[in-house]
C-alpha cells in the first residue's frame, strides 16, 4: 500500500505528528522499534504552547487532569542558598493553560496513541524500524525491519521522529553539529510515599518545599537537581564527576546514601536510572528531498529550560500544515524549504541559552561558583521584572512571515460568540489560517480563499466579542486593526487598512510559492495592471 506520509518513531514527537496527521486526513503509517510502548518516563515537562497543540487535537483535557503546574524553579549556590528564582508567568486569564505543566511520560504517550485510534487511516506498526530510504521523483520506499523479516512501504514523505539514534538520519548520512557541550548526568525516577526530609545545610524555600517549584543545586561538589513531579512520582538528577562511571553509579550502593539525604530510602521506589550525556547538536540537512527529521532527531538541546520535547512537536506542528498546503495544490513543494529557515534559528537560540545555563550550573571550580553566585544574586536585587524559563523561547525571524510584524506566537484570548458564549480564541482558530479584524479590513487577495482563511471579526453585535478588551488591548499596543495568523498559532501579520492588508498576503502568496512564475496573486496583480 502507499502511504501519504510515514512516521518513523512514536514517541511524543512522532505520536503527535500522527495525531495531526490523522486530524488532517492523511493515509498514514507509524512504525516504532519498541514492541510496546516504553513504561518509563523521561520527558517530564510541557509549556502552554504544546498544551494548545493538544487542545487542537482534542486532547487537552484528558492530558491537563495528568499533568500538575510547575511554578518555576530555585537555584541555590555553593553556599547552598538560593541565587536565582525562574517564577512562571501568571496564566493570561482564567481560561488559559499553565505555562509550564509537569507530566509522566507514560501517561502522555498513553493518550496520544489512544487519540490516534480516532483514525481509521493511520495505522501503527510496533516492533519495526526503518532501515533503508530510496527516494526518486514518485516518492520514497522504505525497507523496514519488522517482527517477520524485512517488508517494504511506499510513501509520499517520510518523518524521522526516531530518536537521538535516528536511523533514518544515519541511513541518509546527515552529520551533526556539536555546538560544544557535553556533560553526563544521571537521573532518578522515583515514587516517593513518605515525607521529604531535607538537609540541613540547604535553604530551601517554601515554593520547593511544598512541591510548587523544582530545586537546581548549583553545588560544585556535586550539581544536582530536584523535579517534584506529578502525585508521588519524584525526579532526582546528579552531575556525574571526572572518574566516575556508569555502572557505578547505578547500584544501590551508590543511589540509597545520595538519596538519604533527601528521603527515608525506605520510602522510595526506583522506577529507572539512566546515564545521559547532555549534548547540544544540531543536524546539518532537516530535509533531504522527501525525508524530514524532526525532534531529537534533528536537534538534541540540554535539558535545563525543559523545552526538548517542545522543539520537536514545534516542527511536527509546522511540517504538518505546510504539507497540508502542498498537499491540496495551495502551495508549492518548495514551501518544505522553510521548515529548517524557521525552526532551526529558534531551535539554536534556545540551545544557546540551554548551553549557557548549563555551563553555569555544571560548574566544579569552587571559585568559580562563587563569581557566578555573586554575579546571580547582583542580577536578582536588580531585577525589576520576573524571569520566566519559557522566556527563553523566541519568536520565528524567517520563512512564512512578514518580517516587518509577524513572528510572534499568537497570546491566549477569550472571546463571545453568539451561538457558543465565551470560549478560547484558540477553538475558533481551529488550526486555519486566519484575519482577526476589528475593523472593515477585508482579504480580497486571491490566496485567501485558497488558503481556505476565515476572517474573526471583533465588534459589539458581530459573530465575535472580545470577551475581556485584551485582544483589543494588544492590537493597541501593535497600532493594527487586524492580524494575520498562522495555522500554528503564530502571526504572519499586523496592520492596519486595506492597501496593507492586500500587500501582506501578496507576500504570503508569494512565500507559499517560493520561486515559482505563477501563484494565486497573478491574477490579483495583473488585474491591476491592466
């Protein structure tokens, strides 16, 4: 059979890329090396942006009862007192997600891959990997390792959300760029039934006592970190140090006296340890012809902003509605081109914060560690503002945007509908590109309508209210009756008037096809010059 796409992979990446898929009607076909779905948790935490992707695909209330907010974190020093505070930034309203939500990664992939049997057209093969891709003018065939042998699949396009050891990259021989940081840590899972009892020698705050924020021990004996996870599920992680080894460092022997002095070991539960190296790399080629690789499979940050798992379903979101675009004739083939022009520029900057915040926690040079404790504490008497870990994240600088206003993600917003009352902008979105005008401002370009855009116009006695003046208020504060937004939720646009509006999507349609002598304004545009 042939497949419109083939996901390589079903871990959070590839399981949402297939829900998205599914939502978008491709024939698609899932294959994961795993036999069954792995039962140990390693991704730990979300931003309310991948919560609005789950709302998009109808999940999100099934995945917020499992998820608990995380407030921020507290970093103590070498002196083991805090020197810096992330708090997150309150919800925009009552009606908004939390920025940052902590999750078990098992019950993530447990609803995800539930979410899929909605789609009698994405089928998932368990206990397969993709070994070989030929790729020519029709297509790419697949030669896939299965439980009965090898077999073959054909498909229209191929993503390889497989992993850190993506085989599908090492079969096209696509080389990483190692940004230069490499540190090796162990994490502990574990359910923790008793009380935490904890050292004396460490000021630990209120917020990370009563399990509201995490705890990053900037300690240049030993950096460790502390994750208070959803219900008793409790993530410990140690810098390993020069010397010291793997296998050594897995045993009981080792695990119950570091633990001790946090918990009564007799109150935990091991669920996993694990020895990762905490690398910083970047794939050089995110497309080659029909294959794209996605999540760890192209990019492999630093944990310490917890937004891994977030890059990869960025570009699962990205890739799949420019695809759907190319796939329906609205546009051209070459729009794929923008997938790397616009993720890899935000995947490298937060890998730069990640790498930048990682060289100052790792630090073991005692002196060291007290230049960066002052130079901390100076900044946190100074700060006027709070400092958010999603604050890291920045807006998109290139590909399918205006660059003079566009870029920014879309925030959350309420708004009224007559015939549904209040209800998050995010519904009405519904994943299409859309006009939020507030005024007369109406898409007469031709790509409008072949983009299948709707336009949301705000105004007492229209279709749609602002439910609270916010929307109004950041239109405001951007000088713009309207705004022009993404199918992922990010602005292509702002501005005002008609003449501005005209030429904005002139340039989208243009953007939608990159090089091509004709697209849906040529008739728009020679209209005029007639």
């Amino acid at each position: 059979m042939r497949y419109d796409l083939i996901i390589a992979g079903l871990g959070p990446v590839g399981a949402v890329a297939a829900n998205l898929a599914g939502a978008a009607g491709f024939q698609t076909l899932v294959v994961e090396k795993g036999e069954q779905p792995y039962d140990k948790p390693r991704a730990i935490v979300f931003d309310a942006e991948i919560m609005r992707v789950f709302a998009a695909l109808g999940l999100a209330g099934e995945i917020a009862t499992a998820t608990k907010p995380l407030g921020g974190s507290v970093y103590l020093g070498a002196d083991r007192a805090p020197i810096r505070t992330f708090r997150a930034h309150p919800r925009a309203h009552d009606g908004a997600w939390f920025p940052s939500n902590l999750f078990y990664q098992p019950q993530l992939e447990a609803i995800l891959r539930a979410g899929l049997t909605r789609f009698p057209h994405v089928t998932v093969v368990d206990g397969a990997t993709v070994e070989a891709v030929v790729q020519d003018d029709h297509g790419a065939t697949l030669t896939i390792a299965g439980r009965d042998g090898p077999w073959r699949a054909k498909a229209d396009h191929l993503f390889a959300c497989d992993g850190a050891s993506s085989s599908v990259r090492k079969a096209l021989g696509i080389a990483l760029d190692d940004i230069g940081f490499e540190e090796r840590w162990l994490v502990i899972d574990t359910d923790v039934t008793g009380p935490m009892r904890w050292p004396a020698d460490h000021v630990i705050p209120d917020e990370v006592r009563d399990g509201r924020f995490s705890l990053m021990v900037c300690d240049p004996e030993r950096p460790a970190t502390l994750i208070p996870g959803r219900g008793t599920h409790r993530r410990w992680e140690y810098m390993l140090l020069p010397g010291e080894h793997d296998d050594e460092v897995v045993t009981d022997a080792w695990l119950k006296p570091h633990l001790a002095r946090w918990v009564d070991p007799a109150d935990v539960t091991i669920i996993r340890t694990a020895v990762y190296r905490f690398r910083a790399l970047v794939a050089e080629h995110w497309r080659q012809d029909r294959v794209f690789l996605l999540g760890d499979a192209a990019h492999q940050t630093p944990p310490f902003f917890g937004q891994g798992m977030c890059h990869g379903i960025r570009d699962a979101v990205q890739l799949i509605w420019k695809l759907s675009l190319v796939r329906n004739g609205t546009a051209d083939s070459a729009l794929l081109d923008s997938y790397q022009v616009e993720r890899e520029p935000h995947v490298r900057a937060i890998i730069a914060a990640s790498v930048a915040a990682g060289s100052d926690v790792c630090k073991l040079d005692r002196a060291e560690a007290l230049a960066r404790d002052a130079r901390f504490r100076a900044i946190e008497r100074a700060r006027a503002t709070q400092v958010a870990m999603t604050d890291v994240v920045p807006p998109i600088r290139a590909g399918v945007i205006d660059p003079a206003s566009g870029g920014e993600r879309l925030p959350e917003f309420m708004i009224t509908r007559a015939e549904a009352g209040e209800q998050h902008l995010d519904t009405v979105l519904a994943g299409r590109f859309t006009l939020i005008a507030r005024d007369t401002a109406t898409p007469a370009a031709a790509v409008w309508p072949a983009l299948g855009g709707q336009v949301v116009r705000l105004a007492s006695g229209e279709a749609c209210d602002d439910a609270d003046g916010r929307l109004t208020a950041w239109l405001d504060a951007r000088n713009a009756q309207w705004a022009i937004v993404r199918p992922d939720r990010y602005l292509y646009a702002t501005g005002s008037g008609d003449t501005a509006l005209t030429a904005a999507l002139i340039l989208l349609a243009q953007q939608l096809y990159p090089g091509a002598s004709r697209h849906p304004e040529s008739a728009t545009t020679e209209a005029k010059a007639s």
